[in-house]
C-alpha cells in the first residue's frame, strides 16, 4: 500500500504489480494482500472519494461519517452490512484482481481502531433496518468477508479466490469461502505481499 491507504500500490516498490504477479504466477507464486476496513480521510484519494459520492460509509446517529484511527491515520469505514457498502467494496477489489492478486487477508475488521472504542451509537445498514454498533458488531467482519469474496470471485475470471478472514468472528470459518483452501495452500507456494 502507499502510505497504507487501502486499494493502492507503492509505486516505488511495485512499479508494474501486474507485471510481478504474472511474473510470480509463472513461478508458482501466487499473491495476497492485506486488506482493513478503514479508509483514509483524504481529499483526492480515490477509495475516499468514491465513497464519500456512493455514502457507503459507517455513520453516527446525526447522519456524521464515524471516524476512528488506524494504519494509515483518521479513516471512516464501509458499511459492509447492506447492499450498497458491499457493492462498493466489490468495485474496489477488482483493481486488485485486475492487478493479478489471488487472496485477500481481510484483517482489522472487528472494526479495531487504535486509543477507542466504537461508540454504541453509530449505526449499520444492516440490510435496511438500522442497528446500532452493539447489535453489528459481530457481524461486520463477516459481512466484509462475503464482500471480498464475493467481489474477488465475480472479477476473477473463473479462477478460485484466497480469502483469509483474520480476525472477523467464528462463524467466517463456518463458510466455504474459498473451497478447498487448504488444499490450495498445501500444493501452492504462498506469497505475501505488502502492496
């Protein structure tokens, strides 16, 4: 990532991440890349941008966008938990697939933000009948799981994505997200790269 802003590359480390991962590929190397729920508050940075038009993002009772600290400093959050955050999200991770990435580590998503807590009043889509953080709670990592899934498999052309869903809740594992995960990761090399 650039300055850990989600869905970018550091252009003076991956210069051409398509390149490398087709280079990878013919290895036998396939990549994954860590991707956390919070997106900088930034002004000309796309994922913000394009959610801030598409208001995907978490809010408070007074309609505000929830802000919290993480990676890349203050962000605010897709709400995974209706239709529209997990449209957007989609569209996100395609760049990624695009770019030849096979997994997505979804991590940080329980939501985790550094020195608070989430404040009980912020609330969640969650499919059109609003709740607030203490009933979404644990449901918002595995609704951003579905999301990334979801979107790595619809753009990746008929091939198997890796979705590793750390920390999110129990119940993700009870999901076959990725078929035969285990399986892939035994006859497949594994490369972890930080875009």
């Amino acid at each position: 990532m650039d300055a850990y802003k989600l869905f970018t590359w550091n252009k003076q480390r991956f210069p051409d991440p398509a390149g490398m991962n087709a280079r990878l590929r013919k290895l036998g190397f396939r990549t994954t890349v860590i991707v956390d729920p919070g997106i900088k508050t930034e002004a000309g940075y796309h994922a913000y941008e394009s959610g801030k038009q598409a208001d995907i993002f978490i809010k408070y009772s007074d309609g505000q966008n929830y802000t919290g600290q993480v990676w890349p400093g203050w962000c605010h959050f897709p709400d995974f938990t209706g239709p529209k955050g997990r449209s957007w999200w989609k569209e996100q991770v395609k760049g990624y697939t695009d770019a030849g990435v096979d997994g997505l580590w979804n991590d940080m998503n329980e939501i985790a933000t550094w020195g608070q807590n989430m404040p009980d009043n912020v609330l969640f889509d969650f499919e059109g009948k609003p709740v607030t953080h203490r009933q979404a709670h644990n449901v918002y990592g595995l609704a951003m799981v579905r999301a990334s899934y979801e979107g790595a498999r619809e753009s990746m052309q008929g091939r198997r994505p890796f979705i590793l869903p750390a920390p999110a809740t129990p119940a993700c594992n009870v999901i076959p997200l990725s078929g035969r995960a285990i399986t892939v990761q035994k006859t497949t090399t594994c490369c972890w790269a930080y875009a």
